[in-house]
C-alpha cells in the first residue's frame, strides 16, 4: 500500500458529516407594507409562487402569512390562506409554518382561524405581549399605494401585540395537543426564553422545540453581536441539548446576524417578511434572492442546507400527509 493512499483512508475516516443547517424563509408578514417593494407578493397566486421558488433555492420552512389580495393588508383569513396553501403543498415538499401572530388589531381567535382550520405542520408562537413599534418606517415614504398602509404603521406607536400566559397555554393546548402542530417559538428578549422555559417545565412543550431568537425590532432586543450570544447562551442554560436554535433579523441586521449564528452553530431565518433588502441599498426582487444569498454562505462555512425530511426529522414533525389543506 502507497503512501498516498494511506493518506487517502486517513482523510475519509477523519472526515465528519456537515452539519445540516435549517432555513427558514418567511414570504410576506404582517409588517411590511406593498409601498415599500414591488417584490413584497400579497396576492395568493404571488405569495405561493414566492413560497415555491424559495423552497427550490434551499428552504425547507415556509412561514406564511395571508394578505387582503385587492390592496394587499394583512388578514386572519382561512379563505385567503387556502388559496395558496394547497398550490404550496402540492408543488413542494417544505414545511408549511403559518402564523399566529398575524397582524396589528387582530384577537387570539382571529389569529388562529386558519390554523386551526389547516392543522399545519408548524406554527410561528410569540412567547409573549411585546412593544411593536414600526411606526418609524411611515416617515420614509411620500406617496403610497394604498391609503392603510401609513395610518397603519403610524398606530404601531400605541401597540401592543398580545400573547399571555393564559394565551401562550390556550395555543399550545388547542392547536398544539388538538392538531399536533409543532411550533417555531418566537422570542424576541431575554424574558421570553424564561416565559418558554416556564412552559417546557409544565410539560406542555417537548423536546427537540425551535427557538427562533428575534434581532432588531424595535420593542425588543437590539441585533448586536453580543445580545445574538447572550440569547443564545441563556437558551443553552435554560434548555441543554432539548432545542434548536434559530436567529432571524429585522432589516439591514439580516445577513450579518444569520452570519454569526451560523459559525455559532445555529440555523437561520431570511425572507421578505424581515428584511425587504438582499444588500445595502439594493431591494430584494423576491423572496428566493436572499434564500440564495444565506446558502451561498452557509456553504461557504462548509455547512449544508438541510432538506425537508431531515427538518423534519429534527424536529420531529407529524409529515405533510397529516394536514388539512
């Protein structure tokens, strides 16, 4: 035997597995407004088609929010969520996540019409009532498509989005144990890891859960380096080997914070809902762009997209045959 190949086996029985790293692609939201980007879809046909290429291009979770298809507000509609809902499924395999947080004015029950009418795989859960200020975003624009959109940013100065303990239970019981979704938890500041630890105590939550750790919204933590570690450390404090972790970012802190969570062994969040932007002055086209964008990196980190049957192995999803649309 050479030398060479020596080295050869010796490569190959080192040589370890990448690790598979999650992407998530949030389509549309319940923030930004059709004023701010032409690529923003709202219409059913454009938000499933949105959806589609972004889980071609490398995502395996689509959270999805619904819009008003004549003028583009955000809506708890389960009749304007199954107008693409059903397009999504039959086109790709990714996992479908649909809010329930919906959009500002809306009650508990509004928010979870389509859910639980859908039963989905996964739903977006916010770990509690938060400040949600995108009034500052009204100021930027003079003229507008529609006449919601700036008093709507406007009253997000006098808004609290709402999630209780009572709520939070109502949620985890109702859709979670009647539906067998699973949830990507959202949490926006410290005191939400801990209201999360509060319910994975009472075993309402089971391991391996979501934590998707939220940067830059203006009533929560701020994007910088330091709170993406804090928060990710606290989650390892309060919940050991029992989660996976995610970070998403609101707008210029997109990329740079999905970077760091990356080399910190995390899995990421990308889409229109958070950042309108691919680059620094330069508007994404559409929601595929940045998904491209966030692979690129993370293959470049010697890391690997995940697929959607190993996504869901990893959080151990019911499948897509066991959902309602």
């Amino acid at each position: 035997m050479t030398i060479d190949n020596l080295n050869s086996r010796s490569s190959a029985a080192m040589a370890k597995p990448k690790r598979k790293v999650i992407v998530t692609c949030a389509v549309t939201g319940g923030i930004h407004t059709p004023t701010m980007s032409e690529g923003l879809p709202y219409k059913p046909a454009d938000i499933a088609s949105q959806a589609i290429a972004a889980a071609e291009a490398g995502a395996s979770i689509l959270h999805l929010h619904a819009r008003d298809p004549d003028d583009g507000r955000p809506t708890p509609d389960p009749d304007v969520f199954m107008q693409f809902l059903p397009v999504i499924k039959q086109s790709t395999d990714a996992v479908v996540n649909i809010t329930t947080g919906g959009g500002m004015g809306m009650t508990v029950d509004q928010r979870l019409a389509a859910p639980m009418k859908a039963a989905p795989e996964m739903c977006s859960l916010n770990m509690g009532s938060m400040n949600f200020g995108i009034f500052p975003m009204a100021a930027r624009y003079k003229d507008w498509k529609f006449d919601w959109e700036k008093p709507f940013l406007e009253a997000s100065d006098d808004f609290i989005f709402r999630n209780t303990f009572k709520d939070i239970d109502y949620i985890l019981r109702e859709l979670g144990e009647g539906h067998g979704t699973r949830f990507e938890f959202e949490c926006y500041d410290v005191g939400h890891l801990y209201t999360l630890a509060h319910f994975v105590d009472r075993g309402m939550i089971k391991p391996p859960f979501l934590v998707q750790t939220i940067f830059g919204i203006l009533g929560g933590i701020g994007a910088d380096p330091e709170n993406v570690t804090f928060m990710k450390h606290t989650a390892d404090k309060l919940f050991g080997n029992d989660f996976v972790w995610s970070v998403l970012a609101a707008g210029r802190h997109q990329m740079p914070s999905l970077t760091q969570a990356l080399v910190m062994g995390g899995n990421v969040r990308v889409g229109l809902e958070d950042s309108l932007y691919l680059g620094p002055g330069q508007l994404a086209a559409n929601n595929a762009e940045q998904v491209t964008k966030i692979r690129t990196i993370i293959e470049a980190l010697d890391l690997e997209v995940a697929t959607p049957t190993e996504t869901r192995e990893m959080l151990t999803l019911k499948g897509g045959d066991r959902v309602n649309f």
